[in-house]
C-alpha cells in the first residue's frame, strides 16, 4: 500500500470518530471543537507515522484557525493601505497637473504679471495639498488603529483571554536581556491542570472550555498587578514571577494551588474539583528562556508524579 494513501485512511478515520465524539456528547462540531477533538484523538494513535506528522507539521495542530484569520486581516489592511496611497498620489498628481496648467497661463504675458494672480495661483495650490494631505493623515491614523488592535489580537489567546506563548518568548526574552551577566530576581512558574481530560471525557469540551476560562481568571487574580499571564498550551500556563525572592515566589505558587483547590466550579448542576500542579524554575545567570522553560516543565513532571496539586521546584 502507498504509504501516503496510508496516512490519508488513518487521517479520515480520525476525522470519522472525531464527529462520532463529538454527536455523542451532543456538542456541536464547531472548528474549535473539532480541532480539540481531532488532535485529542490523534495523540491516542500508536501509529509512529502519523505521530512524525504531527510532530514535523505541529503549526496543523495548534491555533492555525486564528493564525490564518491574522494573516488574512493583516494582508487586507496592507492592500488597503496601499489603495488609499495610490488615490493620495493620484489626487496629489492631478491638483499639480491642475496648477501648473494655471501657473502656465499666468506666465504667457510677463510684462503684465498680476502679483495678486499668481499669489492666488498658489495659495489655491497649497491648499489643494494642505486638504489631500489632511486626508490622508486620517486614513494613516485609522489604519494604524486597526494594525494596533490586531496586534493586540494576535498576542491573546482567543479562549482564555490570556496572552500566547508568542508574548511569553518575547516577554522572556527583554527580561533575560538584563541576566547575561548576573542573576537576576525572576522566577519562571508553569502550571499544569490536574487531570483535565477527565473533565473533558466527563463533560464535554464546553465544560473543559469554561474550566480553562476559570483557571485563568483565578491564577489572574492571585497575581500582583501588571503579572502576565500566558497560555502555554492546551491546560498549561506560565507565569513569570519577576523582581521577588525565592521564597516570595514559592508563597505565591503555594496560594494559587490551594485557591484551585478550594474553588468551587459549577457545570450543569455539576462540581468540578480543580487542582494545579506546578514546576517553578529560578534563573541563573546566563539562562535562556528555553532552559527555564525546560527546567520548569521538568519540575512540573516532578509534581505530577509526587501526587499532584502540589509544585516543585528545579534544581
């Protein structure tokens, strides 16, 4: 058998049983359902091809939807901006074409040149400009919103409303910036809910929606304020714990898994007990965030495999 046409039955029957699911847990197949669903059952596949796929093409299996949404919004204010440019150079073309014609008329008889009609002449010139000018300047302004509002966008996880990992290697990488030579008072924290999947098998994936809604609301409001908050992926989320000591960083990692552990999350006449585990990571110097994010995630496994609802710290 080709091995492409071989990928391709094992792809379709993924697709097969990702719509069975989802009629079985009467959850419409939304795009965003349907990706969770599919890629969920995808990672269950013992089949090493297709987990080399996966792997190789892991852009498929993350916010591609968004990404292509951004993309797509950015190219259209880009022709945008290049139309109203092109009208501005025309209308800019014409008004000097229009008074060089007037100036040329003024310049037939010099022996009778009306001071007044030539002062008129480019008075009427410069505010031809002034006004064509004006107008773009607004076009210009309004455009340059909308590119902010789309940045804005594309740095927020559109679930959650926490910032993506894009903004947490940005935001790392300024931080580390001041931690080739020393280090510096920062903790990297990342936080893994507690068997999530259980929820979703449970409940369906709108009640796993609205428990990483809650989470991020919750861990948001045990922070200082201007702390960040970064969906990692899936359940994850990091936190960088800047300018504290050890200790303080520890007390606030230790807040945040007994608030999880003491709310109370009501789905459908249904209680969902949350618990967090955590991987907290202290930088040295000369770290790079993907060492602290390495370490962090390493410290998390740790928690895991210590019970849960607890963190640990990276040696």
């Amino acid at each position: 058998m080709n091995n492409g046409n071989h990928i391709s039955e094992i792809v379709l029957s993924i697709g097969d049983a990702t719509f069975t699911k989802l009629k079985q847990l009467n959850i419409p197949p939304y795009p965003k359902y349907y990706h969770d669903t599919f890629v969920e059952l995808m990672q269950k596949e013992s089949n090493e091809e297709l987990l080399e796929i996966s792997k190789k093409h892991s852009y498929l299996f993350s916010n591609a939807q968004q990404d292509a949404q951004v993309s797509e919004t950015c190219f259209g204010l880009v022709k945008k901006g290049l139309e109203e440019f092109v009208k501005t150079s025309d209308n800019l073309r014409f008004i000097s074409d229009e008074t060089a014609i007037n100036i040329d008329a003024i310049k037939k008889d010099y022996s009778s040149i009306d001071t007044n009609q030539v002062i008129q002449a480019f008075d009427h010139f410069q505010t031809k400009i002034l006004e064509e000018l004006h107008v773009a300047d607004d076009t210009i302004a309004k455009l340059k919103l909308e590119v902010e509002r789309l940045e804005r966008e594309s740095n927020i996880d559109p679930l959650t409303k926490a910032h993506n990992r894009r903004v947490l290697i940005k935001d790392l990488e300024e931080v580390l910036h001041f931690g080739k030579e020393k280090d510096i008072d920062m903790h990297l924290v990342m936080f893994d809910a507690d068997d999530f999947k259980k929820i979703n098998d449970s409940f369906g994936h709108i009640a796993g929606d609205k428990t990483l809604i809650f989470l991020t609301k919750l861990i948001q409001n045990s922070l200082r304020r201007g702390t960040r908050i970064y969906r990692y992926g899936g359940e994850e989320f990091v936190v960088i714990l800047n300018r504290m000591s050890h200790e303080e960083a520890q007390k606030v990692v230790e807040r945040i898994i007994k608030e999880t552990c003491e709310s109370k999350l009501l789905y459908k006449n249904h209680d969902i007990h949350l618990t967090l585990s955590a991987g907290l990571c202290s930088h040295r110097r000369n770290m790079s965030s993907e060492e602290l994010l390495d370490k962090a995630d390493k410290a998390l496994y740790e928690a895991k495999n210590s019970g849960k609802n607890c963190f640990r710290s990276a040696q």
